[in-house]
C-alpha cells in the first residue's frame, strides 16, 4: 500500500517538474508576440506594390463576406 502512495507521489512530481520548466513566463509570451510583430513587419517590407494590392483586395473580400454573413 505504501508502494502506491510512493508511485503516486513519484508521478505527480515529475509532473510538476515538467510543469514548472515547460510552462511560458509572461517575459517569454512577449518575446515570442515581438518576433512575430517583426517577422509581420518583415513580410510586409518585402512585398512590391502588386502583392501588396492583391493582399488588401483579399482582406476586402474576407471582410465583405463576414459582413454578408452577419447580416443575414
């Protein structure tokens, strides 16, 4: 019975190690949200003119349907 309560023990703190190591800290959650801001900022540098009119006429056509969608 004692071999239980030892397993069991064993098991919830091995859980909990993992936990703490492997749960974000708010310090990581920016860091990941500012690369992504940057890797945003870097694709839209690199697209010309073209690309850059075709992805707005795509975000219009997105934003046109779930208004449609909405009013129905």
């Amino acid at each position: 019975m004692i071999k239980k309560y030892i397993a069991i023990f064993y098991v919830a703190t091995c859980l909990a190690i993992l936990m703490y190591f492997m749960w974000p800290t708010k310090k990581n959650q920016l860091e990941f949200i500012e690369e992504e801001l940057k890797k945003v900022e870097t694709k839209q540098r690199i697209l010309t003119e073209k690309e850059k009119e075709l992805e707005q006429l795509a975000t219009e056509k997105d934003w046109a349907e779930v208004d449609k969608d909405s009013n129905k």
